[in-house]
C-alpha cells in the first residue's frame, strides 16, 4: 500500500473541508492567543438599587451618555433620569466647570445616601447630584498624600483608603491621612482639620502591613452613621522589628525600613478611639488591647449608640464580639468563641433593621454556619447545619425573612446557591448543575446572575429569577477552538493521602495526541497553603496547565490534607505542621501516577510561588528521589522568617512550637538535594522578604550543592510587567530544557535561552 506524505494529507483533509489539528509546539503556543477561547456577552448585570432592575448606559446624540434602567424580565428600558435632572445637572455642570457640556458628564455614577442622590466623579473632581432638589455640588478634596514606599501595602493600593481618602454619608466631610493622621476637609468651604497627634510609631488612621494583608483590614478610620464621630484605630509598632528594604534600582540607593513583626517576636499593639468632629475631643474604647491580642473589624451600629469591635488572642483561638456604648462608656460582650486550633475572621455581620438582631456566621461546630443573634448575645435560631460549609451569604431579604448563600459539597470541589428561611427552615439548593457558581443578586432578592462552569462546562452566565426558574443566557464562550483540537477535561482520579486515612482528588492533564506507549515526564504545579484548594471543580479543557501539557508532560493537579471547603477538622490536620502533611500528599500522589505506564517517575518536576515556593523547594528536599526538577519562587523557607498573624494561625509561636518550626524549614532538608534547583525572588518582596531565599542558599552552598538562582530587581512578592514575562517564560524554559518532554527541541529552538 503506497504511503501519503503528511503534506498531502494534509492537503487532503484541507479538500475535505477537515481542519488539521494542531498538535506540540504548535497547540502551545496557539493556546496562549488571546482569540483562543472567546467570550460572547457579559458576565454579570449592574444592578440598581432595590427592584429598579439593572443599569444600561448608551452614547446619546449630544455626546454624552444616557442611563436606563432595565427590567430583568422584559428588557424594557427606561431613563434613570428625568429630563428635568439631566437639564438641570448639565446646566448647573458647565456654570461649575466653565464647560459646555450637551450631555450628562460621567460614564459611571452611584446611588448614595439612601438613593436620594448620586455621586460621579469628572474631570477629576467629584460632584453630587440631589435627585428631588435637582441641586449639583461640586466637592472640594485635597490631593491625597501618597507616602514614599506605601505602595503594595496592602492589596489593591490603588483603590484603598489610605490612597484615596474617605467622604463621610453625607459628603460634607472628607477624611484623609497625612502623615500620621487623620485630616477632615469640609467639602464646601476647604477648610482642613487635624484630628489625631501621631508619629511614625503611633499611626492613627494609617495600618501597619501586618493587618490588612492577614486580616483584610484595610480601613483604619470610618464616619459614624450622623457623620458627627469618627471612629479610628491607632497603631503602636514601637516594638516592632525594622526590615530593611533595599532599593536599588534608584539613582541613590533608597532604604525601606518596613514595620515587619515575625512569628513570636513584638506585635503592633492596636488602640481604638472616636473623635468628636466639631470639638477635637477625643475618647479610647476600653479594649483592653495589648501586643497579645488583635483588635479588628470596628463596625458602627446602625444607630450609631454603638461601636461594635472584635478582639482575638494571639493564639487566635478566642474570639469576642464586643460593643461600646458611647453613653454609658462601657464595653460589653456581645458573644464568644473557642476553637481548638483557630478561629477564621470574616465579614458576614449584618445588621437588621430592626436594630436589635443580626446574623453571622461561625464554625464552631466544625462546619461554617449561618446564625441569628440578638445584640444582646441570645441566639434566636441557627438557619443552617451539617457537613456543607457555607461559603458566603449572598443578599439577606428582611421582608422575606430568608437568607441566599452559597455552600460547598463534593469534597469542596463544587460550590451551590440556597435559601434559608430567617427559622432555619426551607433550605431550598437553587442552582441545579454541579461546579462552581458565582451569583450577584439584586436588593429585592427578586433576581440573581449566575457565573457557573464546571469540569464539563466552560464558563457562562445566566440571568434567573429567585426560584431558579431561567429568564436568558448573558455569557456564552466559544470554545471551537477547544473542540477542533480536540481537547479535553483532565482525568479525575481519586487516591488516598500519605497516611491512608484520607481520600483527595486530583486531576491529570495529557497531550492531545497522548499515546499510552510513551513515556511522559509528569508537572506538578502548586500552591498548598492552609486551606486552600489547587483542584475545584471548573473548566479545565485549555487552561495554562493544559497548555504545558501540550508540550509534551503529563500534568497533574492536586488537593491535599489541610485544604478547604471541607470542614474545620480537615482544614486543620496539618495545624502546627505546615510544610509536612501537605508535602507528603503532593509526593504521594506523584506516587500513584508514577506507577502508569505511560508515566516516567525518571523526570518528574514541580513548580509554584509564595506558598507553592515553600512547597516546591521542600518536595525537591524531602523528596529528592521523586522530585527532580523545580523552580521555587518568593519561598518562606523557615516560617520563623514570616509574619505573627499568618505563621502563628497555623503553627503558633516558635517558642511554644519548636519541632513544628524546625521540621517546617527548608533549611533543615539542605543536605538532602540531588536535582535542578531555581530559586526566584523579587528584590524589594515585602512581603516574602528576599532573606528566606537567601537562607535558602546560604545552607545549600554549605552543602556544596549546585542550583540556579534569579532575582528580579524592584519587584514585590507579584512579580509583574516584564519581569513577570520573562519569570513565565524562564520557568517554562526550565522545566522544558531539563525534563526534556517530546516538543522540547522545538520549543527550545523557537525561545531563547536554549544554550
């Protein structure tokens, strides 16, 4: 029989109307083409407030913009303005800022105080728009003071408040920071206010690192509810360490001498304050707040009588929900809570209107909750029980007396909506389809958006009403291209963790034209912190993992003991023992896969930052004879080295914890490494600072080991821009160049760096 030449062939099948399938090199590096997966709609509505359905913005024929507010059901549209308010807030517009405007001024706006008004911001300054009165004010506010090195404070620092400044509800006032402390502008007259004394060491209005980057804590001053008070946190870092932050990358070399507290060393000690506006006065919420306790979430009751605050013990497992009363002067308790390992901080305290009685979540009993307290500390009723861990509450409907939330099922893979009545009773699961489902729900809960993918399931949206019941299709992504080349979800396996006592999943990646007769080297790419999940349950068919495995690698992808969505008691196995149980799973599971034919236990590499840094250089010590190649980015390699809150939730001090801390080193593996080795850091990481990895190589050279090290200079714990490309692309050359699957001579010709 006369063989065809692939040419002709593919000839034939382009004649035929068959598309060639692409395959290696080709399927990679088509797969990171931005065209590659399309999305068709929108992912989500932007809803108004209360049942006045969702926004739509239009260019009108003036050239500027019209508003609609759409019904969700019938797509009818309507203005959102009036006539009357668009003449008279475009005439009052051009007379503020001498323009000569024909349309409404703004792409974006607000609803504020209580929907009377709207807030919009234009030509860099902000105004607001009173709707009956149909009055604009222009509002003064002063540059905002961005300090020298404040930048990745915190996350986000762009829309932060530090940044930014705060209005009060009223916007009247407009509070900022300045140096040390807090400053309140009237927005009419100018005319500034200095309300706090501070320094360098006491910061009010101002956080430390160390809070908003472990407990979300990003605000540190709010208006009370009248906009006559505001509350404040102080913070005391006097006895915290100074980290030098080196920044070379500036004509002068530039010092960053960062408030850094590690694991078991001096906290910031936090104080709480409110200050009278209009008199200066000042009085300290008895917190009883020492460098062994936090003090966090500061909330304003409704009726602004109280100041509701939490405050945890450095072990951090003891919490106490407290509230001052501002006539009595008094703290009292509202509730407590103890767990055996620690205790997760969250946002779900919402106040109803009552004024009386709120709901609030908890895992006391081993499983995250939904409560409904009284502000006296008296449960009225617990809405939810058993083993699916709620996730988070979407919308709580008073007049309907119901609770909408997500909670999560199938070994934490997959996540669902339900209903609760306000009694505990009705659990109604609303979404139907196994997978992971984001949903955005109008104030009416009348509504909802639906974000939802799955392994089966590229990702979509959909518009529904509050039953469940589908109104229409938003988002549509065409995978043709998936398809054509016939891509497909990883393999599901199912093994035990290290110990036995456990089952995980996992998911295995493999090339489009895998053939089970060869051998492939096996990628394992990570993260592995505490209550985290590498694997959920969402589409899979061309993301960056099974781009790689294109290449030619078997790919997989796994969840481990200690990772979250399935209670407490799991999320805590390995507490006081990070870098051991989750280490053992990853290794374990490479085990299993290694044990398939197709599988070469010979080449195996892993890979990951941060978290995954400190788990890919302790698979490549504890493991050497599994592990061969890896590349460890922005490690903590001795969590002595890390920060209080974080280290010392999940191991607690170095001093009441010895052993965890040693066996959790890097360093204390040294010895033990026989493989390739990159160590990647960013030169100014304030975050992981540079000084874990150079321990890391510190003990490595006294073992007169060989590794690769690459550091990029003025990058954080993100390595971004072209620093972040080329980390991408080193880390892919590195795997490729020493794992050697089958298109790597024609991945190493096409890139750089192939000597």
């Amino acid at each position: 029989m006369k063989k065809i030449s692939q040419l002709a062939l593919f000839i034939v099948l382009l004649s035929s109307g068959i598309q060639a399938q692409l395959t290696g090199l080709e399927l990679y590096e088509a797969m990171g083409e931005q065209d590659f997966i399309q999305y068709e709609g929108q992912s989500g509505l932007n809803w108004l407030p209360g049942d006045m359905g969702y926004l739509d913005v239009e260019r009108s024929d003036e050239g500027g913009f019209i508003f609609y507010r759409v019904d969700p059901e019938s797509e009818r549209k309507t203005p959102v303005f009036n006539d009357q308010q668009v003449e008279a807030l475009v005439e009052q517009y051009n007379e503020l800022m001498d323009a000569d405007k024909t349309g409404l001024p703004f792409l974006s706006f607000d609803f504020v105080m209580d929907n009377t008004a709207i807030f919009f911001t234009s030509e860099e300054a902000d105004f607001v728009f009173h709707l009956e009165e149909r009055e604009l004010r222009k509002l003064y506010k002063p540059e905002v003071e961005r300090a020298l090195y404040t930048d990745e404070l915190m996350r986000n620092m762009q829309a932060s408040q530090l940044w930014n400044g705060t209005y009060s509800h009223d916007f009247t006032k407009f509070a900022h920071v300045k140096g040390y402390d807090i400053y309140v502008v009237d927005t009419e007259t100018g005319e500034e206010k200095r309300l706090t004394y501070g320094s360098e060491e006491q910061m009010n209005g101002r956080p430390s690192w160390v809070y908003p980057e472990e407990f979300g804590e990003r605000d540190a001053y709010w208006f009370s509810p009248d906009d006559s008070k505001i509350a404040f946190l102080q913070y005391n870092e006097t006895e915290v360490y100074q980290y030098p932050v080196i920044h070379e990358l500036e004509f002068e070399t530039g010092l960053e001498l960062m408030r850094y507290p590690k694991a078991g060393e001096e906290n910031p000690t936090l104080k709480l304050f409110i200050v009278d506006i209009e008199s200066g006065e000042t009085e300290e919420v008895p917190t009883n707040s020492n460098s062994n306790n936090y003090i966090v979430r500061p909330i304003w009751k409704a009726d602004g009588t109280e100041l509701t605050f939490r405050r945890l013990n450095r072990k951090q497992d003891h919490l106490e929900f407290l509230s001052y009363d501002l006539e009595s002067k008094t703290v009292r308790t509202i509730l407590q809570e103890r767990e055996e390992a620690y205790i997760n901080l969250h946002d779900n305290f919402i106040q109803l209107e009552d004024n009386e009685t709120f709901i609030w979540t908890s895992e006391v009993d081993g499983f995250n909750h939904i409560y409904h307290y009284h502000f006296d500390g008296t449960l009225i009723n617990r809405l939810t029980e058993g083993e699916k861990p709620v996730g988070s509450i979407v919308l709580v409907d008073e007049d309907e007396e119901k609770v909408y939330f997500t909670a999560y099922e199938n070994y934490g893979l997959d996540n669902h909506f339900y209903s609760v009545d306000f009694d505990g009773s009705n659990l109604t699961r609303i979404s139907k389809r196994a997978g992971r489902h984001s949903v955005n729900m109008n104030e009416s809960g009348e509504y909802f958006t639906d974000l939802f993918t799955s392994f089966d399931q590229a990702y979509e949206s959909n518009l529904f009403a509050s039953n469940g019941t589908k109104i229409r299709n938003l988002l549509y992504t065409n995978t043709s291209k998936v398809e054509e080349n016939g891509l497909q979800k990883p393999e599901l396996m199912m093994f035990k963790s290290a110990d036995g006592g456990h089952d995980l999943v996992a998911a295995i990646y493999k090339p489009v034209d895998f053939d089970p007769k060869k051998k492939y080297p096996i990628l394992l790419p990570l993260y592995g912190g505490p209550a985290y999940q590498d694997l959920t349950n969402t589409y899979r068919n061309a993301d960056g993992y099974q781009r790689m495995a294109q290449l030619g690698f078997i790919v997989v992808r796994a969840n481990y003991r200690g990772s979250g969505n399935r209670g407490k008691e799991f999320a805590t196995l390995h507490y006081g023992k990070l870098g051991t149980y989750e280490i053992d799973d990853y290794a374990e599971v490479i085990k299993q896969v290694g044990k398939r034919e197709y599988a070469d236990e010979t080449r195996v590499g892993v890979y990951g930052h941060s978290y995954g840094g400190y788990a890919t250089a302790l698979l490549m010590l504890r493991y050497p004879d599994i592990f061969h190649v890896g590349v460890s980015g922005a490690p903590v390699t001795d969590w002595r080295s890390y920060d209080t809150i974080y280290t010392e939730r999940y191991m607690n001090t170095p001093q009441a914890n010895k052993a965890g801390y040693d066996e959790g080193s890097a360093m204390t593996y040294a010895a033990n490494l026989k493989g390739k080795l990159m160590i990647i850091h960013g030169t100014i990481d304030n975050n992981v600072h540079p000084q874990n990895s150079i321990m890391l190589i510190d003990a490595l050279v006294k073992e007169d080991k060989i590794f690769d090290v690459m550091f990029y200079p003025g990058n954080r714990h993100g390595i971004r821009g072209a620093a972040g490309q080329h980390y991408r692309k080193l880390r892919t050359h590195y795997m490729v160049k020493h794992l050697q699957p089958e298109y790597a001579q024609a991945y190493l010709a096409k890139n750089a760096w192939s000597n």
